[in-house]
C-alpha cells in the first residue's frame, strides 16, 4: 500500500509543475516584407507584426512629409527625413504590444550614406535608450528606463537619424520575450494544493505505524 496520499501526490505534482516552469517564451518579429501586413511595401495604420504568439500592432503612422503610410522592404522600415525612389520614410509611428514584453535585440537591416542617429520608444512607463541605426547588424536592445513594455498600452517610435543628403536606415527585426514578474504571488489553486500537501504528510508522520 502506498504511503503517499493523493493529496500529498497532488501537491507534489503541482509542485514539480511550478519549478519546471523554463523562462518566457522569445520569438524574432520580422518588420520587413516578409511579414504579411506589409507585402504591399508600405507600414501603414492598424498593420500588424507577428512573431510567434507576440503580436505588435501598429498605429499614428507619420512620414517625412506629412503622410500615415512609410515605405518598407525586404530590409524594414525606412527610417529617415526625406523621400525618394526607396519611399516615404518614417518620422514616428506607435507600436501597442499584446502582452507584456522586453525587447532582447534588434536588427538593422539597411543603411544609405553613413547616416548618425538612432531611435527609441517611449510610453506612459518610461522612455529606453537611443538605439543605434548608423551601422547594419543585430544589436542588444536599451531598455532605458522602461521595465517592461505593457500590454495594450501605446509606445511611440522616433528617431534622430540625419547625415547629408538623403539619409535613410531600416529597422529590419525585433528580437522580443514575453516578460513575467520575478515574484509572482503564488496562484490559488498552486497555494490550495501545497498547504494540503503539506497537512497530509504532516497526518502521514504522525499516524502509528502498522507491522
């Protein structure tokens, strides 16, 4: 017969499910012209981005000129002051996130005649670095002061990108993790299932023993 209850195995499974818990998911947004919303070469308003179960939507697009639609290719969306047969590039958009997210890295995927500069986001919980745009690669993205993107809520895109001439950098992919609280409080069910497992081995030490 086992000395082990079914409440004690409940516990204990419970248990191995929390410890077992990996970090958060990641998943690679491409923001070039391989993601669906932008095959027609334009980020426009409500177009969206898709890397595995993050969503970003996008929004208050504002070009160099005045417009809500930005030029995009198979290297991202151009980012600079002026137009040209590359297309209207981006002064500011928004970006709404689906779940609370950080953003690991980011890819720049093109650069035209040196430009110096970078971009950020900021939103109602804080502002990150300047990220560099002046060089082409995959870069650790500055998180500044924002702890954590939040769902549903808005952040805004801009850049200082210049240089002379026409200037125009292209941000090519987002590198980005669902974040989760390192102290979550624990779940009721997860409590219920441990304070009665513990009850039961507690009942178990104390019972007498049978030869």
């Amino acid at each position: 017969m086992s000395l082990v209850s079914p409440v004690l195995r409940g516990a204990l499974c419970a248990a191995a499910l929390v410890l077992a818990a990996g970090p958060a998911g990641a998943a690679l947004v491409p923001l070039d012209n391989s993601n669906p919303d932008f095959n027609d070469n334009l980020l426009n308003n409500g177009d969206t981005a898709t890397g595995g179960s993050i969503v970003l939507t996008f929004g208050n697009v504002l070009s160099a000129y005045g417009g809500n639609a930005v030029g995009v290719d198979g290297d991202g969306i151009y980012l600079a002051g002026a137009t040209s047969s590359y297309g209207t590039a981006a002064t500011s958009f928004s970006i709404v996130f689906d779940t609370d997210t950080l953003i690991d890295q980011y890819t720049v995927g093109y650069i035209q005649l040196g430009p110096t500069g970078g971009f950020q986001l900021a939103g109602a919980n804080g502002t990150s670095g300047l990220n560099d745009m002046s060089t082409v690669g995959t870069f650790t993205f500055d998180m500044g002061s924002i702890p954590f993107f939040a769902a549903g809520q808005m952040y805004t895109l801009t850049h200082t990108i210049s240089g002379g001439g026409f200037v125009l950098s292209e941000l090519d992919s987002f590198n980005i993790s669902e974040y989760s609280d390192p102290n979550p409080a624990p779940a009721p069910a997860t409590a219920l299932l441990l304070a009665g497992g513990l009850l039961g081995l507690r009942t178990l030490r104390r019972a007498p023993r049978r030869d």
